[in-house]
C-alpha cells in the first residue's frame, strides 16, 4: 500500500486587487504561511517588502496596494485581507478565504423538513455568486422548520452538522459537498518508524470496547471490539430494537451503533519533507485518506489530513495534521463578525423506531438548558403532535395535536406569571365539535367556557357571554337551565326584563314603556291566544292618565276605584267598587208601574220609597206602611 499519486507541479502565482479595481503582481514576499482545516479556518499570513534587500531598484509592484479589504489572490485562492502592520517598506498582512465574506450576506426565508444537499446549497447559495457539487451521496435529513433567515456561513455550518457532511473552498468560488472530502491514496504511515520527528497524542475520553443490544422475544446480544484486548470492557449505552428478532442481524446492528468509538482519538503532526522521504509525492490534499500503523498500540488507524499549514514556497515547507477525530464545523466567525444570540444555541434531533412507534424530536439547548422541543409520535391508531418552550426546568408553554381515525384533539397550555396557568382545548369528533378555555389562578379557583356543538344544537357554558352588533334567534330563545330561580335579561341603558322565582315577569323600563300594537286597528290585549282572559291590576299605580282617551264603557271590571276622574263615562257597568264604596251602599230602582216607581233597598235594608205620580204622593215603608208625604 505504500507510495502516493504523481503530482503536477503548481507554479505558486500572488497578486493583489485593490478597492480601486488596481490589480498588480505580489513579488517581494517573506514567510508566507497558509492554515487550512476540514470544515475549518481557511487563512493567510505573510510579510510583503516594498525593494529587494540586495538591489533597491528591484520593486514590489503590488506592495503599496496591500491594504484593509483588498482581496490577495494565491493560485486561484481568494483572501481578504483583515489586518496590515508595518511600515513604509514592509508591512505584515493576515488575510481569511473570501468565503467567510458570506457572513455580511443573510439568507432570508426559511427551508425546513427532509431536504438534500443539493436543495439547502441552492438555498443558501443563491444570489451571492458561488456555484457549488456535491460529490458522492448524502443521504437527505430533516431540518429545523426555523433553517434559514441567518448568515450563509452559518447556515452551511449548520447543514454539514445536519447531514454529516463536509465542505470543500476550491478556486474561482466554488465550494465541494461531499461525506468526507479528500481522496483515497491508499498511502501508509508507521509510527516511530517512517515518521521520527512528529508530535502526536492520543486521547481515550470517549472510548468504549463493547456494547449490549436487546431485540423482541427476550433476544440479548454483546459486541467486543478488538479493542477489548489492550484497554478492557468498557460497555457503550446499551441498544433497545424490538424490530430485531434475529441474534446476526441484532449483533450486526449494535456493531454500527458502536462505530468506531472503540478506538482512541489520535492526532498526529508530520511534515511533508519527511513523507516526501518516505516515497509520498507532493504536498497531500486536505481530506485525504492515509493509513497510519500504530506498532504500541497495536492498531492499524485509518486517518485523515485534517490540518494543512506552513510555507508553500518552501520544499518541505508544509506540515499536515493526520488525525481520525471527525471533522466539525469550527467557528471562525469571531474575526469578521458578531454572532447573533440565536446563532449560538445548540440543536440536537433523534428519531426512534419500534414496532409500536415512531418518534421524531427536535430540541434546542442554551448550554445544558432545554429551552424548546417539537415532537411527533405516530403510532397505529394515533399521530401525536408537540411543540414545547420551558422557563428553567419548568415548562411555560405548549401545544398538542392528537389524531384518531374518528376524532382531533388540539390542546394549547401556557403559565402566565400574572394570571396563572391557561388552557385551551378543541375536540372535533365526526357529529360533534368541543371547545373548551379554562384559567387556573394560583389559589386554585378554576373558570370555564365551553361550546358544544352537534348538528342540532349550540352549547354555550361560560359566566359570560358577550353578543356584539345585532343577534338574531329563531322561534324560541330560552333562558335558565331549570324553572326555579331568577332569570334576567339587561339593557346597557339600565332597563331590564326579569322573571322572577315565583313565575312573575317584571319589565322595567329607565325610561317610559310604551306597549302598541303596529296595525292603525290594532289592540292590546290581556288575554293570550285561546281567549283566557287576565285580571288588569291598577291598584298599584300612582295615576290613571286617559287624555283625550277616556273610556265611554267599563263593563265587568272587578274593581274600577281609585281613579283619579270618572270623567263622563256614560256606563258603569257592573263595577264591584265606585270610589271605594261597595254596591250595598247605594239604594237601586226597583219595577216601574203605570203611575208608580220604586226606589228599592238593597235587600238587608227596610227603607223603601214610592212615588205615586198620580194623586202626587210620596209614600214611606219600614218593613211596613209608615205614612206619606203630599207632593204636590
């Protein structure tokens, strides 16, 4: 497996544009130093003279234009520069990748759910003038619904650490998503044999040697990796899969989830000079795959060049960093740019499958501090939905939908610091839909309003119900859930219709009560539609106001007192009461005779008289004849 490809050899070309569009070669350089990391820092350093040492009239061309934001271009590598010190005829620049220039531009939208690399780089990309490929397969992942409205930086940053991916800066702004980047050169490296003077260091903080997996019907399997020989059984978290009934398939499955966490972290720096020596040819791509032979620890290591730094001016000039730690996405931001509070939360998803269910969950963490969730749990006769925010450890808010084949329940939960804790809930089964609003203060007393709702009813349940702007009913409105007690109704101008506990109806008008019956012949009545006829009380007024109305006959009225005038009515009728005064107060005529009439008592008097208009006479009776008077 040893030796390496045939490189071509690059010609190393610097130049610097200026602000002003001047451009010019970059001929009197010094200690140039290129750093270059996987899904890292991508930077430039090196000291620029304005004459050559030796004969002064030797000039730099492009010295004086090496300047704040003016772009230096390495073999097609574009920098800006961010620092400049120095003076007159030597100035020390550090510039980084213009790539990291996409922090000025925002991505504004948002893109979430399942999606592709191809779909987030067309996303992130467009409209900034970088083109883009993906090489190989990344399987697509789910996203944030909230991937997006930030800076384009980070937004890739927050894509390779999704679909466990990398990114490649190539020349002319074009940037390479693969897996892993890099080639396969099949080169091998032997510790302390080929390689003398390196530095290196191993680290076993996340190293474990087995790993335990349980499946259905009680099946339990153990996995040991080579490992287990040279730093003893150190069992992972345990898998629990009941989708695996077979002891291969389960052994094979715990295999993976085990990875390659059995082996140490190991770092190693080499310089090129060095592997030069040893057969590999050129300076090795950033990525690349390498073997390295570990002869203490006993393990063949496939490693990658993570790191590539030094002076490509140099021959030997450049040391690589042979590491197998997975890249992350290392924050670079802090030179060019301030992050965004949001910019630094931590995200962590999981999906979990058995043959009850599937959940899918999304968190987001301030350090150790979950601060929100969403959630999604489907089983097979239910889909459950959730999204969370909590205050510390306590939760402050959040909503849930639950789907059954015959009914949806939407539920939304939040505590208020002043009200206390609010809950709303919506039920929607095939013949019915529920609503429900409740608050709960702190001393525990609870309100509720509820509408229930069927094909044949409205159900409305709360202290109060508001009606704005004009109602309308249909033949009834009922009032009162039982027959006992009070039931009112209130006007906003005091006046109010009451019916009382005992079957009485009061209508109390803030100002005058009019009763009129539209139609000019029109009448109001006091007797209901089958001619039962009620009892008109006016005992209780304080006045009786006729006007030009007064009544020409009161017939069969129980009781006509108390009027304040009789005015002329030409009938009284058989009236029970006159002014107070019973009908056995009053004398009442008796039969007229030819020539005689009678007054009559009422029959528990004796007084009787009689007018004889013949012979003029007034004749008086006491139970008997007592005598008589001459009228005439």
């Amino acid at each position: 497996m040893a030796g390496g490809s045939k490189r071509k050899k690059v010609n190393i070309i610097l130049s610097v544009t200026h602000l002003d569009g001047r451009c010019e070669p970059l001929a009197l350089i010094k200690n140039p130093e290129i750093e270059e990391e996987v899904n890292g820092v991508f930077s430039l350093t090196f000291t620029s003279f304005l004459f050559d040492r030796k004969n002064s009239n030797i000039k730099n061309p492009g010295h004086e234009l090496l300047e704040e934001e003016c772009i230096v271009d390495f073999n097609g590598q574009e920098f800006k520069i961010k620092n400049v010190t120095g003076n007159g005829t030597s100035k020390n620049v550090r510039a980084t990748h213009i790539f990291f220039e996409l922090t000025g531009h925002n991505v504004e939208g948002i893109q979430g759910g399942t999606r592709t690399a191809e779909e987030q780089a067309s996303f992130i990309l467009a409209g900034t003038g970088w083109t883009y490929e993906v090489q190989g397969v990344i399987l697509p992942q789910l996203f944030l619904d909230a991937f997006g409205n930030s800076n384009a930086v980070q937004l890739i940053r927050l894509m390779c650490e999704t679909l466990k991916c990398e990114v490649q800066i190539m020349p002319g702004r074009h940037l390479i998503f693969a897996q892993e980047i890099g080639p396969d050169e099949d080169f091998q490296f032997r510790f302390k044999h080929n390689i003398s003077s390196i530095a290196h260091s191993v680290d076993s903080t996340d190293l474990y040697t087995a790993i335990k997996g349980y499946g259905s019907n009680n099946l339990a399997v153990e996995y040991q990796a080579p490992t287990v020989q040279l730093y003893g059984v150190i069992y992972a978290d345990p898998v629990y899969d009941d989708n695996f009934s077979v002891s291969a398939d389960l052994t094979e499955h715990i295999k993976q989830e085990l990875g390659d966490r059995y082996l140490p972290k190991i770092s190693i720096d080499v310089s090129i000079a060095e592997l030069n020596e040893q057969g590999y040819k050129g300076i090795p791509d950033l990525g690349e795959r390498v073997w390295l032979i570990h002869p203490k620890l006993d393990l063949l290591l496939k490693t990658r060049v993570m790191k590539r730094q030094g002076n490509p001016l140099v021959k030997g000039g450049m040391k690589v960093t042979l590491s197998n730690v997975k890249a992350a996405f290392s924050d670079v931001l802090t030179e060019t740019i301030v992050d965004l509070d949001a910019s630094k939360k931590e995200y962590r998803s999981k999906i979990e499958q058995t043959n009850e269910r599937i959940t899918l969950e999304v968190e987001r963490l301030d350090g150790e501090v979950l601060e929100v969730y969403a959630r999604i749990q489907i089983e097979s006769d239910r889909i459950t939905s959730e999204v969370g925010r909590l205050d510390g450890e306590v939760l402050a808010a959040n909503s849930r939908i639950t789907q059954l084949a015959d009914s949806v329940t939407i539920e939304v939960n939040r505590i208020d610091e002043d009200l206390g804790e609010l809950e709303t809930q919506v039920q929607i089964n095939a013949g019915e839909i529920s609503s429900k609003v409740s608050y709960t203060d702190y001393n525990g007393v609870e309100m509720i309003s509820r509408i229930n709702q069927t094909a044949s009813a409205v159900t409305i349940s709360a202290s109060k119900i508001d009606l704005n702007g004009i109602t309308t009913v249909a033949d009834s409105l009922w009032l009162g859930s039982t027959i006992g007690g009070e039931k009112n109704i209130y006007f906003s101008n005091f006046s109010r219709i009451t019916s009382l506990n005992n079957g009485d109806l009061e209508l109390e008008a803030n100002g005058d009560l009019h009763l009129s019956a539209l139609a000019s012949l029109s009448k109001v009545r006091f007797d209901n539609d089958v001619g039962v006829k009620s009892i008109v009380d006016l005992s209780t007024a304080q006045s009786v106001i006729y006007g030009n109305n007064k009544p020409s006959s009161v017939s069969y009225a129980d009781e006509a007192g108390y009027a304040s005038s009789a005015g002329s009515a030409n009938t009284a009728g058989n009236a029970w009461l006159l002014n107070g005064l019973s009908d056995n107060a009053f004398s009442r005529s008796g039969h007229v005779h030819p020539g005689n009439q009678y007054v009559k008592p009422w029959t528990t008097q004796t007084i009787e008289l009689r007018v004889d208009t013949g012979n003029g006479r007034l004749y008086v009776y006491n139970g008997s004849f007592e005598g008589y008077v001459n009228l005439i």
